[in-house]
C-alpha cells in the first residue's frame, strides 16, 4: 500500500498508461484484500484469531460466506483449514525462508504429529517455546515472546499488522494467572498454561489458536526485517517504487498459487 500511496506524485508513472493500468489493477484487488481483512476481523477479533500471509483468500473467503454474521461458525471452518494434514503441512513448508523458524521444523514437525493425534496438550507446549524462542533470535533485543508488549508486535505495512491482529490478541499471551484454574480455557493463554496454573487447555480449539499465532509471529518477523531494509534505503526513489510494485504483484501472485492449490486439492 506504501507503492500505492507513493505512485501519486511520481510523473514516471502518471506518464505511462500501461503502469497505470497495472496500478489500478493492482489497487483495486488490495482494497478488495482490504475490505475482506475488516470484514474478518469485524467476526473474529474478540475470539483473538489472527489474519497472515499463509491463510489462502480462499478460507477467508469461505469464512465470510458460510458464517457472515456467525463467529461460532467462523471458527469452526477455521480451526477444519488447520486440521487438515497437506494443508497444515503446506502452511508450515513456507516458514522455511526464515532461518530461525527452519531451525526449530523439526520440533514443529513433532507439533504436527501431536495434534492430528489428539495430543492438544503436547502441541500447545512445543509451539509456545518454538514462538519464544523464535522471537528472541530474531531480534537484537533477546527477549521471547511472552516478554514482549503489544505495541512491539506493531507490524509494518503486513496484514499481520492490522489492530485488531497480532497486537491486540497478545493480550492473552501475556495475561497473567496465580490462582489454579481447572475450567476448561479456548484462548491462548501462554503464562498459564507453561507456569501450570491453568489446567483444562488439552482442546483442539487452544492449540488451533497456538499454530494461528505461530504463522502471525512469522509474517511479524518478516514485515519487521522489510521495515529494517526501507528504513536503511532512505527516501523514496524509482528503484524503491519500482521494487514495492514488485513486491505488491509478488504477494496477490503468491496468493493466486496458494488458491489454485487450494481449487486443486481434494480430500
């Protein structure tokens, strides 16, 4: 969207018709994004679930047209996307352009595993230490997720970044519990669940939630080292347009495969 802004006032691109066309093209299907994004959010902010990059525009769109007014139902298809095997195993093969997050497949593999054997419990565990572990190598500032504050997980211009995304559903990360609890929990609670004061976790809509997280914190990560690079490359030039026009096709492009899959797949 920072392309999008900033082709307004570049005459290179008021003077070419045909990066005009591609512009307007490229403008309407990112306020469509836009438009499916609020709507998702609208539904399922309040149950803390979180939009990224490796959730096909296809689930979305099932979401918002299977169960519109139905955050009940929303949740359902949500938590059925992540359960399926070559779906999930998909998803997980993309965390491999980050170096930090290849290192610890094995232990996500084993994550895998657990849940489609029913094993919520072991499941939620492992990707709550893979996400601390995760977050305290990637950044200069050692610290794992659970040490972090909302407004570090602002993202840079990334769907993840949304209000009502990963910041604003830190909140139960980080929510604090001392008594023992033996209700049963749905939302991600890390400190109580590691520190054992929460008892009732073991349930696939917990542990769907921890593999939501774990994507969000990957695309945050990603959207954090593309804000380091555009902040060391300065003000904007025509190789910087150029490069976030690039970029802009790039994602919509990636998102066509990951829907074609998505046509092609079959139980």
């Amino acid at each position: 969207m920072i392309f999008l802004r900033s082709v307004k006032w570049n005459g290179r691109w008021r003077s070419c018709d045909s990066a005009r066309a591609k512009v307007k093209a490229v403008k309407q299907q990112m306020l469509k994004l836009q438009h499916q994004i609020d709507a998702f959010y609208d539904l399922l902010s309040e149950k803390n679930w979180i939009l990224h990059d490796h959730l096909s525009l296809t689930v979305v769109e099932a979401i918002l047209t299977d169960a519109p007014q139905d955050a009940d139902r929303a949740e359902a298809v949500r938590i059925e996307h992540y359960h399926d095997c070559d779906r999930l195993s998909f998803m997980v093969c993309l965390l491999k352009k980050l170096p930090a997050m290849r290192r610890r497949l094995p232990l996500i593999g084993k994550a895998q595993e657990d849940s489609f054997a029913g094993r919520y419990y072991a499941c939620v565990h492992v990707l709550l230490s893979v996400m601390d572990g995760f977050v305290n190598e990637v950044e200069s500032v050692r610290r794992g997720l659970h040490a972090r504050e909302a407004k570090d997980l602002h993202a840079w211009d990334s769907v993840v970044g949304h209000h009502r995304g990963l910041a604003h559903a830190h909140k139960t990360f980080t929510k604090g519990r001392s008594a023992t609890q033996e209700a049963p929990v749905y939302e991600l609670y890390r400190n109580g669940i590691v520190h054992g004061s929460i008892l009732e976790y073991d349930d696939i809509i917990v542990a769907t939630k921890a593999w939501n997280r774990l994507f969000a914190v990957a695309d945050w990560a990603s959207a954090r080292e593309e804000e380091q690079q555009h902040s060391a490359v300065g003000p904007v030039s025509w190789p910087a347009l150029a490069g976030q026009f690039k970029d802009a096709v790039a994602f919509l492009a990636e998102q066509g495969k990951i829907k074609s899959t998505e046509k092609q797949w079959t139980p």
